[in-house]
C-alpha cells in the first residue's frame, strides 16, 4: 500500500456505520474509495452506512450490486457503488460507464484488484480484516481524496474527545471558501453543528510579496472566528455557543442557532426582518469593541482593520476577473490607473467617518431568522471570522443590497431608514455623513463581488454564481447614483461598467 496508513479497531456495526458517516462526509466527486475485504468482512456494512449517510436516507435500501455491477444513488455528490467479483476483464468498466460515473460522482468500488490499472493513483484505499470480536480498518492512499478522509477521521476522533464520538453526522453546508458544516446528533441532546475550518492556503504573493488573503485581511485560522464569537455572544448578539474547540485543527463544536433562514418561504425577502437585522447593527455599531480578542487562555486574534489597501485590492478584482470577461482582454494600463485614481479620491473622504466591528459579510446566508424569540435574539449570527474594524455602513450596505436574493429599491430603503432612526434614537448620528459612506461601501462591494463571482466560475469552477450579476450590477448603479460619486459612476459608464453583458 503507497502512502500514509490510518488505522481504525471498529468493534461492532454501530462503530462500522461510523467510519462510513467518516467517509461520506469526506467525499468529492471524482472520488474513489476501493474497498477491500473477505467475505463477511464487513464491506457491506460499511457500503451501506456510507450511502445512506450520502443520500441523508437512515432507511435505504441498499441492495448489493453484484448481479448489476453497478447502483447509483442520488445525493449531493452522487455516489456509484461498483461491485466487480463478477467482471470478466477490466475493459467492461468502460461499458458501466466508470469515467463518466467519475465527471460527476463518486466511487465506491468493492473487489477493486479487478479494475486493473482503470483505478486512479488517488484512489483511497480500505482494507476490512477481521481482528478478534471485531474488524479492523486500514486506509491507505495519497493525494486531496485521502487528506479529506483522514481529516474527517480526525473531526470523529475531536466529537469521541467532546463526548460526541457516537454521535451521526450529516452535510449541512459549505461555503465559497474552504470551510464546512455538519449537523451532528446524539439521542437525547440537541443537535448541534460540527464546522471544519481548515487553516487557510495563502498562495502566491500579488503584490509588495504579499498574498491577497494578507492585504485583503482574511481570516487565516479558526482562532479568528472563535475570538470574535465570543467578542460577540458578550455584547448581546445571539452569535452561536462553542461547545468544544480544538484551535490548531480548525475544528468547532457549535450550538445549532435554528433552521429557519433569513428570507421568505419562497426566498424572497422580508422587509420586516431586513428592518430586523437593521436595528441589530445599530445596536452594534453603538458599542465600543475591542480590537484584540481572546479565543483560548494565552491566545488572541488581533481583528485587523479595512484598511484601504484592502478596500483597493478587493475593488480591483472587477478589473482582475470581470474586465476581462466581458472584454475577452485584461484591463488596460489606462483603465487601471483610472480606476486607481478614482477610487482613491473617493477613500479619501472616509477620513475620521464613523469606524467599528464589521462582520464583513452580515447578509441573507448568515443570518438564522428565529421568530419565536425577541428583540435582536430573533437573530441568529454566523460565519464571522472575517469581521475587520470598518466604516459602520459597510455591514448595513452588505445587508441592504443583499447579494443573493434581488432586495427592491423600497426594501432597501426601509431597512435603511430603519437603521437611521434607531441611530438617531440611541444619540448623535450624522446621517448625511453615513449615508454618503454607505454608498461608497455598497459601490467598493459590489465591485468586489461582481469580481469575485466572475473568478468562482472562470477559477473554481462555480458558474452557478454568474446568474447573480445583473442583480449586482443593479446594486452597483444604485450606490454610484449618490451624488457625492458623481465622478466615479461617470467613469464607470464610460468604461461601459455598468452595461448589461451575458457571460
């Protein structure tokens, strides 16, 4: 066997069901786990609980394919179980449609020494022995599939140190980032989620010999959400519990903050938890945060600020990723420093405006809408490590032109004028001042993300987020339509910026 070995003493099925909880929550398509064993080893146990777990279906019927060769099984990554004691040659895969099962699947193949050479390299290797009153597990390999297997291994080995080691786990959600989420549950307690945020891969530097995730400010390990969740819980903002933490492996036992989503029932928007959601930030931003934060006894996450070398690195991803794809060339020299010199007369006048704890990203998919509770406890607040010391309307801006659900111009302004008037409410505001800030905010981010969602399709392979630009472009013409940016959407017109494109 090539590569790292990991060994696991299963010592009944409950524990066999386990590893292939482990196992499917670890799958990608492309994926393949072969699976070996003698009769009786266990192989269709550990088949049918890693299935099951895929399809979130405890009851399946999961029938051997023997006879078949070959079940398929819808899920979210959908998963092929192969079973080749009966094939002749190694050349039949090509007719069960192996490579194509691969393009959008995963693969689970049982008798895997039939394949011949058809196995890829990264393929997981699983070894069922019979050991005492139990079996033994050995998973060999080398590669992503095998790293992402071993570290859930590690997330079964982090629940058994919380007292959660038998507890089921299922996929929740993920994120455009790296992180993800399980909803783990363990008879008696209530469910709670299981967040897997590896340490963050930098890349190469982009300018001044730094990465971008260094002068955009990135939150670079768990420590940065762990200090800033409880920086929160303290301040009254119902940010979810940490039950357990293990810091150095990115790994959180969280409270599980509802299941009711921000939007309607139909995702559409509710002016009255926009207005909601408003109203928290003005309590928010009425506070006093600290700019260094404890995450553990010893340990501190120091929260950076948006500083306007990340506001410009962030706003130049239009220039990075959307010009060309709309030109089919990189952006000029020219419309560089254009657009260099523009934006940088507009940072200019955020000169000693109002500046506080901003979460960042504080819009629809972050918020947990709780409708049987009160006051700002209603809300439910995730996915906060990336939260910087900001202009205060960042947050609101974020909000307000939500990008993922089309939020009308009435809605916006509602959720603005509520924010205003519990400002106004709690002392001295200056509105003229925030709103002005308030569209430079929304113009900054929404350049960023029409630059970002372009990169999700060209770079990681995401187009489902293209179908989201004429919204944000949308978003873009109202914050440039505030008269104090007069010149920066003239320049976007010109450069044709604004026009609708298909991509």
């Amino acid at each position: 066997m090539a590569g790292v070995v990991l060994e696991r003493f299963l010592a009944d099925e409950a524990a066999t069901a386990r590893l292939g909880e482990d196992l499917a929550m670890s799958l990608r398509p492309g994926d393949v786990l072969a699976l070996k064993g003698d009769l009786g080893a266990g192989k269709s146990s550990l088949a049918r609980a890693l299935i099951r777990a895929m399809t979130d279906d405890s009851g399946l019927d999961v029938p051997s394919p023997t006879f078949t060769l070959v079940q398929s099984y819808e899920a979210r990554v959908p998963i092929h179980h192969f079973d080749l004691y009966r094939l002749s040659s190694a050349s039949e895969l090509d007719e069960l449609g192996f490579d194509e099962a691969l393009a959008q699947g995963a693969a689970l193949v049982e008798w895997p020494e039939r394949a011949g050479s058809y196995l890829p390299k990264t393929s997981v290797q699983i070894e069922l022995l019979h050991q005492g009153d139990g079996r033994l597990a050995r998973l060999s390999g080398q590669g992503a599939a095998f790293e992402r297997a071993a570290r859930s291994l590690a997330m079964r080995d982090f629940l058994e140190r919380a007292g959660w080691g038998k507890a089921q786990r299922r996929y929740f959600v993920g994120d455009a980032s790296a992180r993800s989420y399980e909803i783990v549950s363990l008879a008696g307690l209530p469910r709670r989620v299981l967040m897997n945020s590896p340490r963050l891969v930098l890349g190469s530097p982009v300018r001044d010999g730094k990465p971008y995730a260094v002068i955009a400010h990135t939150a670079q390990s768990v420590s940065a959400f762990v200090a800033i969740d409880r920086a929160l819980r303290a301040g009254g903002v119902s940010a979810p519990e940490i039950h357990a933490q293990d810091l150095d492996q990115g790994f959180l036992l969280l409270e599980h903050l509802g299941s009711e989503g921000f939007l309607g029932q139909h995702g559409q928007p509710v002016a009255e938890r926009y207005a909601a959601a408003a109203k928290l930030l003005a309590m928010m931003h009425g506070k006093s945060w600290p700019d260094r934060m404890e995450a553990a006894p010893g340990v501190f996450h120091d929260v950076p600020p948006f500083d306007r070398d990340a506001m410009m690195i962030e706003a130049e991803l239009l220039l990075d990723w959307y010009v060309p794809a709309i030109s089919d060339g990189p952006a000029s020299d020219a419309l560089r420093a254009g657009y260099d010199r523009e934006w940088n007369a507009v940072l200019d006048r955020l000169e000693g405006r109002e500046y506080t704890l901003m979460l960042r990203d504080f819009h629809s998919p972050n918020i947990i809408w709780r409708g049987n509770r009160t006051g700002h406890d209603r809300l439910g607040v995730v996915d906060v490590q990336d939260a910087l010391i900001g202009p205060s309307a960042y947050d609101l801006a974020s909000l307000a032109m939500d990008a993922r659900v089309t939020v009308s111009p009435e809605i916006e302004k509602r959720t603005l004028e509520a924010y205003i008037a519990a400002r106004h409410k709690a002392g001295a505001f200056n509105e003229d001042e925030f709103v002005e800030t308030y569209a430079i905010m929304a113009a900054q981010r929404n350049s960023k993300i029409l630059g970002i969602f372009v990169r999700l399709e060209k770079r990681d392979g995401k187009p489902y987020y293209l179908k989201h630009l004429p919204r944000i472009r949308d978003y873009l013409r109202r914050a440039l339509a505030h008269p104090g940016l007069a010149s920066l959407r003239d320049f976007y017109t010109a450069h044709g910026l604004l026009e609708e494109r298909s991509l």
